[in-house]
C-alpha cells in the first residue's frame, strides 16, 4: 500500500501578500511601542520577538515571486515551441519518404507506424505527443533506412539529423520539466513563509486584543482588518477574495477574564438565496466563515449572531461588500444564573 501524498499548502492570509507584508511590519511595529504591556502578559515576548518577526517580513519578501519563479520555465516553454516545430518538419520531410519509398497502397499503414497518429496534437503543444512522434519516427526510420533512402529519396545525413533534433526537444522538454517541478516547490516555499507570519502576527494580536481590551483605540491597532484597511487606503482591491465573495474573521472572547471562547457559534441568516450558514470558533477563540453567490463587489446588510453556552448571546447587522474580508471580533458577557435558593426566595414573594 503506497503512501498517501501530503497536499500543497494552501495560504491562511485573507490579503494579497504584498499587503500581508506591510500588515505585518505595521502591526510589530505597535507591538515595539506598546512592548511592557506585552512583556507583562508572557515571557515569549521581549524586543528581540518583534525584530525577529521584521527580519522574517524581509526574508519572506525576497523570495523569488510568481513573476520570478515563472521566468525560467516560461523562457523554456518558447524554446521548446521552436524545437517542437522543427521535429514537426522533419517528420513531414520523412513522410515523404515514406510516400516515395513504399507501394500506395502501404503507405497509410507505415506512416501509422512512424508515428502519424502523434501528428495532430504534436502540432498543438502536446509535448508528450512531440516526443512519441520523433521516437515512432526513428525507431521507423532506422527500421527500413533502405527503402527510404532508395527509392525514397532520403538524403544520406537525414538520420543523424532527425535523431539530433528529437535529442534536442527531449533535453529542452526535462528541462522544463524540472523548472515547472522547481517553480512549484518555491511557490510552496513562498506561501509557507507567508502562512508563517500571518499566523504568528494573529497570535500576537489576539493578546494586543486581550490587553488593550478596555483601550479601544490602541486595541485597533491588532485588529487585523483595522490594519488592513489603514495600510490599503480603505480599498478591498487586491485582497485575493473573490469579487462575489464576503469572508468574515474575528476572535471570541470572555470579556470579563479575556480568554478565547471555544465553540462559539457565528451564525450569518442572510447569506444568498435566504440561506442560514454558521461557523464555530476553535480552542484558539478564532472564527472563519466564507459566505459565496453575491453579485460582483455587491454591497450588503449582513444579519448575524454570535452565540456560546453560558454566555449572552450578540446580535447585530453591518453593511459589507462582497470581495472583502471583515472581523466581527467579540467579547461575550457571561450568563449571570440564579441559585436555587434565590429562585426559592422569589417564589414566596
């Protein structure tokens, strides 16, 4: 029984990532300024978290792009056309040897077997098709060299020059081969260092949620869309999320202790088509919800609860436009639950 293969990362950011590198530098950059408070809540943190996380930003950035990382292999697909063509015109020179060398009525039956079925989709950038042409079409050719040469006509240095150009293509195809192999492992590379510092900076910021709690407006400061908007001018054009898409995001936690609240539910009652959809909150306190089907960039009223056992349940609605991302961070106010008694005492009032 063979291995299963582990599927390629997929990213966790919400953003285009050059927006995801200027987040992250503006949100260690709060975190620098308001580093005791930090320092207070744990011993993971000091100033040397912060500027290894800036140094990790810089490193992430200077891996290769999708520009970068297509260059080569998208240089190596233009030489390749222009080989594949030339094993194109060697076959068709060597049909018509064939056509010369063989009875008529052979003739269909031996350019079959050098290959003719390849033809058509060689033709059309079937590079595979391209390779199985030229190797039918030598091994034929070496085969019945005789015929085609007399009476077919073939030049005596034919061979040595069909075989060079099929040699050609093959060497140019592994190459690029390896460079679109090479191309998916930095793009690999690339996402897992992204994924890296948005998880790390939404760490950090739902403890600058937990400190600044009763500090609204330094609380903004980690508050990942809060940022986000800031740093894109309040724009949701480049975010990576589909135009006819809202994504929503956002951490729940006790407002009185701060911690995160697991399985909290998210429940969003109008999602297109009149749909109720619903997502729940991890041991981390973090709630993702992808809500699909509205018209290009349509902007809505969104009708949604956040709910938790032992904990009052928030309603409310918000205007947002489809191709964005929105945190509905929360904090949930415990149930206060009357004792027995008390509810005794009440009864015989």
């Amino acid at each position: 029984m063979c291995a299963l293969q582990s599927a390629r990362p997929q990213r966790d950011y919400p953003c285009g990532q050059q927006d995801l590198y200027t987040v992250t530098e503006t949100g260690w950059g709060s975190f620098a300024q308001h580093l005791p408070p930090f320092e207070n809540l744990s011993t993971n943190y000091s100033a040397a978290t912060g500027t290894d996380q800036l140094a990790a930003v810089a490193a992430a950035r200077a891996l290769p792009d999708e520009d970068s990382r297509d260059e080569v292999h998208k240089t190596l697909r233009v030489q390749m056309k222009g080989l594949a063509d030339s094993c194109l015109i060697k076959w068709s020179n060597m049909d018509t040897y064939i056509r010369d060398g063989f009875p008529e009525d052979e003739y269909e039956n031996k350019r079959m077997a050098a290959g003719y079925n390849y033809y058509t989709s060689a033709a059309h950038d079937n590079w595979d098709d391209v390779k199985g042409l030229m190797q039918n079409g030598l091994l034929f050719l070496n085969a019945n060299a005789a015929a085609l040469t007399t009476p077919g006509g073939m030049p005596a240095t034919f061979a040595v020059d069909f075989a060079a150009v099929k040699d050609a293509f093959e060497l140019k195809y592994q190459t690029f081969l390896q460079a679109e192999e090479e191309s998916k492992v930095l793009t690999d590379e690339k996402i897992l260092a992204n994924n890296a510092l948005y998880q790390n900076l939404m760490k950090m910021f739902e403890d600058g949620k937990k400190i600044f709690r009763e500090d609204g407006a330094v609380r903004e400061q980690f508050t990942f869309d809060r940022v986000w908007s800031l740093v894109s001018g309040g724009s949701s054009g480049g975010t990576g999320i589909p135009t006819t898409v809202i994504e929503l995001g956002g951490y729940i936690y006790d407002m009185g202790t701060g911690v995160p609240i697991s399985g909290a539910q998210l429940t969003v009652f109008n999602a297109p088509g009149g749909v109720t959809i619903s997502a729940t909150s991890n041991p981390e306190g973090i709630v993702y919800m992808s809500i699909p089907g509205f018209k290009p960039n349509e902007t809505v009223l969104i009708q949604g609860e956040m709910s938790a056992d032992g904990y009052e349940s928030e309603m409310g609605d918000d205007e947002m436009t489809a191709g964005s991302f929105y945190s509905i961070d929360t904090g949930m106010q415990q149930l206060v639950l009357m004792s027995s008694k008390s509810m005794d005492d009440g009864s015989r009032n």
